[in-house]
C-alpha cells in the first residue's frame, strides 16, 4: 500500500498529523465531501503552523466534524483529501491519485447531503461512493441520514450505478461503458480530473498530467483500460464487431446470474477459457451469448461468431474471419495469401494460426448451435469434431451453445426456464408492443402457461402484435389449435427461421436415428401428464405388440438408456430436486414441449398408444395395505386425472380395460375425489356386467367399492344396496364361508354403524369377526380390523370397558404381526386414546395421543391424512390448524376430510366461546360440504348433518332462534332418514327443538309482562335455555 497520511483526534480534542506509513495503518475514516471555499491544505494544519488562522477557515468545521464522528465509532484516526495530501509535491500528489480508490475501499466514508447534493454531481467522489463496504450519510448539521445499503434505491436513482456495484460487487464484473456512465453527469474543476477520478475505477494506473487537456486525459486513459484488457500490442490485432455476422438478439431480458457467471469464467486471460452454455432449444442461448459479447466487446481485440451446426457451416464462417481480419489490417500475410474460394480447410488452419500468435492472445470465439457433437460410436457422419476447429494455443476465450449436454470442452451452464413471472411478462410485453401487463391477471396466466420459455414467449409477443386478440383469447387457441396458432405465427428474427413447432424437429431426428426406442417414448409421452414418469410406470408395457417399446421396458437398463439420450438434448429433465419420493426418481419434460409431442409427433390419434399409457398407469395404483400407498397414488394422481380426461372425451376406446377403470376410481377414491371415482366406477360396472356377467367376482368387486362410495358421499340407502348385491353374488359365486364376503360383512356394520344402527352394526362385526377368525387365525390382520372397529362401535354404545378390551386385543396383535410403527397400529393407539380421553383419563389419553402422533409422523410425514387427526389435549386449536392447513395442501380445500377437520375447529372455537370464529368455521365446512356431495346428498350425509346440528347449538347460543330452528330442522330430516326416527340423534334435536319452543313462548310472556306493567324483566335468552336444557337434560 503506498504512503498514507492520516489524522489523529486526541483524547483532548486535539487534531494532528500522524506520520505517513505504508505498513500496519490503523483503520480510519473517510470524509468524502465536495470542496468548497477556505479549504483546509495540507500547509494549514502541518507542524509548526499557527493554528488560529487555519481554525477559523470554513473548512475547519468538517474537519472537526469527521473527527469527532470517528470517535463515536471508535476510530481515533481519519482521512480527508484536502490536508492529508501535500497538492505541492507532484509525486505525492500522482501517488495518491493512483492510490485513492485502494485506500478508501478499505474504510468508511460519511456524507454531508443527500439526493441533491453536489456529490453526486462531482467526479472525485465517485469512487469515495462505490470503493468502501460501508458508507454513512449525514447532514451538513451532522444528522445522520441513512446508509449506502440503507439508502440504495435513491442513490441508483441518482447515479444510474448499479445496486450490484454499490453493495461491493468486483468492478470488472461490470463493463467499460456502464463504468464509464456513472462520471457523464460528473464536473471536476480541473478538466483533466474528469478522467484522472476514474483510474481506480478502472484498476489502472497513470501518471497525471495537467495541462495536457481533458481530450487527451481520456485517450491515454482509454489506452491504459485497453492494454489492460487487451494487452500491449493491441492495436495489431483489433478487428471491429461485425454485427452482420451475429444473429438478432432483440427483446433479451434479465439472465444476469448466467451473465455474471460468463464473466467469472471467461474474464482471466492468463490461458485458455471456454464456456458451454446447454439447455433445451428455445430457451435462449444464442441470445445469452451476443447479450455477453456486446456488454463486454471492449475487453477483447476481436469477437468472431461461428455457426457450428455443420462442418460446412463452420468452414464458411472461418472464411468469414479471413475477410473481418483482412478489412482491418490487410498485410497480414498468414491470411492474406489463403486463397478464400479454393481449399476452406486450408482456410481454417490459416485462421487457427494467426489465433494462435502469442501476443494475440485476447479474442472470443463463440461457435453457435453446435447441436450435433461427434461422439465415440456414433454412427452420424454430420456429427461434428469441435476439436478440429478450435486454436491449439492456451489463450483466447471460447463459447459454446449447445442442445446437447455431452460437449464438455469447458465450463458448463446448464441454461433454463425463466424462474420469474415478471421476465416472461416483460418479453411478452416487449415483442406484442403491449405496455402496463404486469398485473393483467389473463397476461400473467398465459405467460404461466409458457412457463419461461423465451422462444414461446416471444412467439405469443410476435402474434399478439398483428392482432388485438385479447391475452385470454391467445390461451385458448393455444391450448386448443396449438399447430395452426404456432404455423400462422411470424417468423421471429431472433431464432433464425426457427418456429416453436419446428425448433426440436432437428433433435428428434437425430434421436431417432441414434436410438429408435427414445423417439418412440418421446412419442408415448403424449398419453402421460408432462411431469413424473419412471421406469417402473411402464411395466406392463412390456406385453404390448412393439419392438421398441418391448426394448424399451425389457429392463430398467434399457429404460435409462433411452431416456438419458432425450436428457442429453435437453428435451427431458430429470428430477433432481432433496424432497423424498416413493420409488425411483422421475423424468419431466417442459410444458411447451408437451404441447409439441402433442399436437406435432401425435398429429395423428395414435389409439394403441392411448391404450398403453391407461394400462401402464392403472396397473400401478397400489391398495392401501401396500407400503407408502398413499405416496405412490399421490404420484400417480396427475396421470391418472390426465387419463380420466381421456376418458370422459371418448378419446380413449377402453374395451376390455374395465379393470383399468375400476383401479381409477380406487385411487379417486382414496384420493377424495368422490364424483370422478363414481364415474370410473360406473363404466368399470358397465363394461364388467357386459364382458363378464352381473355375478363375476371382477363386477362385484366393483359393486362392493360402489358401495364404499355411495357410503362415503352419504348416500347410505345406495351403498347399502350395493353391498346386499356383493354379498349376495359372493356366496352365490365363492360359497357362504369364502373370505371374499367378509370384507363386504364388515362394510356393512360401518355402514350400519353411520346410520345409527348399532345393533345392526354389531351382528355384522360379530360375524365377520367369527369368519375371520375360522378362516385365517385371531391374528389375521382382517381379524385384527374386525377387532377394532367393534371397539369402536362398543365406544359409541358407551360398553367402554369392552371397547378398551377391543383396542388393546387389536393393539397387540397389529404390533406383532406389522410391527408397532405401522399405519394399522397407529390407528388404534389413536383410539385407545380416544377411549381414555372418554374414561377422563388424560395422562394415559396424551401418552396415546402423542405416540400415535410420533408414529404417523414418521411413518407417513406430517402431511399425511392420518397425522392431522391425532393430536394433544393440551394443544387442541394448534393441532387442528396444522391438520386443516395439511389437508388443504394435501387433498385440497373442498375434500371431506379437509372439511371435517374445518368442523372440528368450529366445535372447538364454540367450547372457548369464541362463537364469531365458530359460525365462520361452520358456514364453510357447510358450504364446502355442499360443494363436495352436492345440495341434495348433504341432507343425509353424516358430517354435513353433525355441521347443522352445531350450527343450530350456535344459532341459539346467540339468540336467533328463527336460524336455529331451521338448522336443528333440516339436520332432525336427515339424521330421521338416515338412522332412524327413534335414533339417538333425533331424540336430541326433537328435544332441542322443544326447549326452543318454550324458551320463545316464555320470552314472549315475559315481554307483554313488561309492556302491560313496565315490571317484569325477561330472563336472558341464554340462561333460560340452559334452566330447560338441564330440566331436558340437555348437554
């Protein structure tokens, strides 16, 4: 570090010099000011020099200032430019010109004024601004202002420097002509200063000379940034930026992690540095590369773009460098005497020569669209050898675009989608001319839709220009005439000739021709959703009629190797993403390229294909005793919702596939989503009584799910037919005693038990549970079901001590057979609990509450279904949060379980009294209910009734007994319907509805009392209702 003088502030307030050094320099503050009139020197404040006169100068004041701010700080030392330089001494004085910006990138610096403040108007503070890490603004008064991190935003206002530079990014990260911006609307007093203040800007040193003219100050500070960039003998080797040779790059945005990124790679030219920006076609790195080239043209001697699509092609662009060189310096003769129309490979060696000069060291090669790279056994003979065209001296710098992961002649960028909305809005906006779309709500979902992809971004921008199609309007043609809208699409100057539609038609070619197998999956991808498909989804593929799909699924070997071709091109990713996944890793391709398999390789309707994907998916839905089934039918759900609309638009011929029906609607099933599960029920019906006969096993299993169905939407009368009907066929097909039947047995006690048909209910469990017993042993896990779900109905009948005989029975034999941590034994741990939470035994209730709770955690993650209906006493309304915001994210706002756990809070909400939070909870489990069964089933569907009947508890908690009344009706109807009129449920609401009655004629009396004779005062609707529910024993 050069010599720096610095002043001390005494313990006494004294200001001094403290002797210049260039070692162990102690921190120190920076005041960065603009001069202004009785400055104080260097000769003011030396030794032997009578002070009064230089304390009663202007400047003294900011002196004193700087010195006493430091001593706030800490600092006992500090640096101001007008005394702490001798101006007199010209070699003192051009040191610490050179020497300025390292002094102050290393310290702090405060500020006097803001906004409006001279500094940002003079030249000598610009580096006091950018070069230290922090930097405090004050006031002429000394009031503290803000920070430069603090303070960012205005200050790039002002200044027009970048918030990067600000917060201390590497300056070279930056180009010469946006450095050389932030001094054009800077003054110095001396005209030379104007450029002497941005050599530390630029890291290069000169000695200054004044008196030689702000025009010549500039040139020989441009020819310093030149040799530093470009070396000493530049000039021989300078060729101008042949725009002609690049392609169009309009409408580029952000990419300035790519950007920065190149920088990094590319900005030593110490040796040989080689970038290779990869990625699908479209994604935009051609443009990326002319973007780089031009924001950093200054810092090499010659840019040359090559098209590397073809050795042709790249021969003829080295021609085209002969020519760019021979315009600007004719006599060179390695090139001057290559005869340009006779022998291009002698061409390409010449060029490669005088690349190789020693001293020509500081050019960029950037060879464009080499897509088709050779590779070792590959039979392509227009792959093409990078190699032999590339210099073979270590300097220069080289860029590669390519399609293809497998070029690794350098570093590798792997270039992608947009991440941000708001690129993809500005591209759009860009190309269509259309302003102010930022927060159009119909721009926002078709640029969602193209998801980051600049070349169809820039196709929807190109297209909406020429129309005024509305953005809405776009989406829909898009999504349903997606070929025609791409071919009637202008032609986009940016991406050479190249169209959305005819971009990845060059790929698939090729892949074709190396592996027939990745074309044909590729193909096959049009029948699958876009995202998550893996090896063992295509399993039962192997049996299809196919040469290539039958190589294709022989085994998992074959697989990788024809998916890791289409991965190579960038046409397919791989999931590479921390979250846990049952199964091996899938593959996803983007949406724009789902689009194009579809409408383009699938032009035609390819039935047999269809047919496949429908196989492949349905034969993987697992049932729920499978390990992580509910993983797996979550990962299958998106294809399984796209073959459901293959289905219900009769694209799909599905003869002979109703298994693969009925496994859909299994998973809808188990999925939530009851109607698209009625529907697949229903065909896999239809299409098993027609090819099989009412009465094979395969229909009555679908009956027997029907019934499962109809029970879970509340229609009990429906599902109780269903399964009447399944056990009937059973015994008629498999014989009375056959194990078949006991499943239905058992559905039909739940089913018994929904309606309040206890007795009913255990006759059934009794005889599942003796067949079961009989026929596969007491500790069957069929057996061990039974077991439990009899404790439950001895629960509901309040046979407590039974029902605990019931669950520890099950407990035990669920923890030898499956082990203490399966989902079966977690689920009667939790009723155990519950049972204890009914016996008031909290201590032992918690205890279970909390394993169980640990258990599905672990077991299931604590998104699954079963965690959010296990929690702790003490942390009730944190616990059914958690479970309603799980299911929300899980299985969505509008599935059953979701809404009874929004039911649940309301109950919880009214115990605590907070009645306003309870009717909400209510009102949208109710409506949520109705979305879900519809209107008409709500009213003998269970949890929309247990709703009304709270909701008619509330409504006469809170005095409206209108409202009440009509709830504790329409519940009073349903629950009449469903178990009966003399059942539980309907004694209670008659009774409540008596208590209503008396309450209102009571109040009625005591109302005329008070008008007749203005003495008698109405009891508080409240209590008079809680005095006749306790005469009603009402809880």
């Amino acid at each position: 570090m050069s010599l720096i003088r610095l002043l001390q502030r005494k313990p006494n307030g004294e200001i001094v010099f403290r002797e210049p050094t260039s070692g162990n320099v102690p921190a120190y503050a920076i005041l960065s000011h603009t001069w202004g009139k009785e400055e104080v020197v260097f000769q003011d404040i030396q030794v032997g020099v009578d002070m009064s006169k230089t304390v009663n100068k202007t400047g003294w004041r900011k002196i004193q200032f700087c010195g006493k701010q430091a001593a706030v700080d800490g600092l006992e030392y500090f640096w101001v430019d007008t005394c702490c330089i001798d101006k007199k001494n010209a070699v003192e004085l051009g040191t610490a010109i050179n020497s300025m910006f390292r002094w102050v990138d290393d310290q702090r610096a405060w500020e006097e004024a803001f906004m409006n403040s001279r500094l940002f108007t003079r030249g000598w503070t610009l580096q006091e601004l950018i070069a230290p890490r922090l930097v405090d603004f004050f006031s002429s008064e000394g009031g503290r202002l803000g920070s430069k991190l603090s303070l960012e935003s205005q200050i790039y206002e002002v200044t027009g420097i970048a918030n990067k530079a600000l917060r201390g990014d590497v300056l070279s990260n930056f180009s010469i002509k946006e450095r050389r911006s932030w001094a054009e609307r800077r003054n110095t007093t001396i005209e030379e200063d104007a450029a002497y203040c941005l050599i530390g800007i630029f890291d290069v040193s000169m000695v200054p000379n004044y008196g030689e003219r702000r025009d010549q100050a500039f040139r020989r500070l441009e020819d310093e940034i030149h040799r530093l960039y470009k070396g000493v003998d530049f000039e021989q080797f300078t060729v101008g930026l042949n725009l002609v040779s690049f392609p169009e790059a309009t409408h580029f945005v952000a990419r300035e992690k790519e950007l920065s990124k190149m920088h990094e790679l590319l900005q030593d030219h110490s040796s040989r540095s080689c970038v290779i920006l990869h990625g699908l076609g479209g994604m935009g790195k051609t443009q990326l590369a002319i973007t780089y080239a031009r924001r950093h043209k200054e810092k090499y001697t010659a840019i040359f773009w090559l098209n590397a699509n073809d050795e042709d092609s790249l021969k003829l662009s080295f021609r085209d460098v002969v020519q760019q060189v021979l315009r600007y310096h004719p006599s060179t003769s390695v090139l001057s005497s290559v005869d340009q129309n006779k022998d291009l490979d002698q061409v390409v060696s010449a060029v490669k020569a005088w690349l190789e000069f020693p001293r020509n060291s500081n050019w960029l090669l950037i060879y464009d669209n080499f897509d088709n790279p050779k590779t070792s056994g590959s039979p392509d003979s227009s792959a093409v050898n990078i190699r032999q065209f590339l210099p073979r001296s270590d300097h220069g710098s080289v860029i590669i675009t390519t399609r293809s992961s497998q070029v690794r002649q350098g570093e590798r960028i792997h270039i992608q989608k947009l991440p941000d909305v708001r690129e993809g809005l500005e591209i759009v906006s860009n190309v269509s001319g259309r302003k102010g779309i930022e927060k159009d709500p119909d721009a926002i979902a078709l640029v969602k839709e193209l998801d980051g992809l600049p070349l169809a971004l820039s196709t929807a921008g190109a297209y909406l220009e020429h129309v005024t199609m509305s953005f809405s309007d776009y989406l829909r043609l898009y999504k349903t005439s997606w070929l025609k809208l791409q071919t009637t699409s202008p032609l986009l100057d940016s991406y050479e000739d190249r169209k959305l539609h005819t971009t990845w038609q060059i790929t698939f070619d090729r892949i074709q021709q190396q592996n027939p197998a990745s074309a044909k999956l590729l193909k096959l991808w049009a029948y699958f959703d876009r995202q998550d498909l893996w090896f063992d989804l295509f399993r039962h593929a192997n049996s299809v009629d196919d040469e290539w799909i039958q190589k294709l699924t022989k085994d998992e070997l074959n697989f990788n190797e024809a998916i890791t071709l289409l991965c190579t091109f960038g046409l397919v990713d791989p999931d590479r993403s921390p979250q846990q996944q049952v199964g091996a890793r899938g593959y996803s391709v983007h949406s724009c390229v789902h689009s194009w398999i579809v409408f383009v390789l699938n032009k035609e309707w390819d039935k047999s294909l269809a047919r496949l994907a429908l196989a492949c998916v349905a034969s993987q839905v697992p049932s729920t005793n499978e390990k992580d089934w509910w993983l797996l039918q979550r990962r299958l759900l998106q294809n399984v919702t796209r073959q459901n609309v293959f289905i219900v638009d009769d694209k799909l011929d599905i003869e002979g596939l109703d298994w693969a029906s009925h496994n859909l609607g299994v998973l809808f099933t188990n999925q939530g989503k009851l109607a698209e599960a009625e529907k697949m029920y229903v065909r896999a019906l239809q299409g098993c009584e027609e090819a099989l006969g009412p009465d094979h096993t395969s229909t009555l299993d679908t009956v027997n799910n029907l019934g499962i169905l109809y029970a879970d939407q509340g229609r009990l009368a429906e599902a109780e037919k269903m399964y009447v009907r399944a056990l009937h066929g059973y015994k008629k097909a498999l014989g009375p005693d056959h194990t078949s039947i006991l499943s239905t047995i058992s559905n039909l006690g739940i089913l018994y038990r929904g309606q309040g048909k206890l007795a009913e209910a255990e006759k059934m469990y009794l005889r599942a549970l003796q067949g079961c017993e009989e026929a596969l042993g007491p500790d069957h896990i069929s057996t061990l079901s039974t077991v439990n779900n009899l404790g439950i109905l001895y629960a509901d009948q309040g046979k407590l001590a039974e029902a605990e005989k019931m669950y520890v029975r099950a407990l035990q034999g669920c923890e030898e057979a499956l082990g203490p941590d399966h989902t079966s034994t977690l689920s009667t741990i939790h009723n155990l609990g519950e049972l204890y939470s009914n016996q008031g035994k909290l201590v032992e209730a918690e205890a279970m509450f909390t394993r169980a709770l640990q258990g599905c955690e672990e077991a299931l993650g604590p998104n699954h279904t079963s965690t959010f209906y296990t929690h702790k006493l003490a942390e009730a309304e944190i616990m059914i949060r958690r479970a309603m915001k799980g299911f929300e994210d899980t299985l969505g706002p509008k599935h059953t379980s979701t809404l009874l756990t929004i039911y649940n809070l309301g109950m919880l909400y009214a115990d605590q009294g907070k009645l306003a939070k309870a009717e909400a909870m209510y009102e949208r489990a109710l409506q949520g209910y109705e979305d879900a069964v519809s209107l008409e089933l709500t009213s003998s569907y269970s949890p929309a009734l247990n709703t009304m009947f709270a909701f008619g508890d509330l409504y006469s908690q809170t005095n409206r007994i209108d409202m009440a009344r009509a709830m504790y009706n329409r519940a009073l109807s349903g629950y009449a319907t469903v178990q009966g009129p003399s059942s539980k449920r309907c004694k209670q609401l008659e009774d409540r509805l008596q208590a209503l009655q008396a309450a209102s004629a009571e109040s009625k009396v005591g109302q005329d009392e008070f008008t007749k004779s203005g003495v008698a005062k109405p009891k508080p609707f409240k209590q008079k209702l809680r005095q006749l529910g306790s005469r009603l024993n009402i809880r």
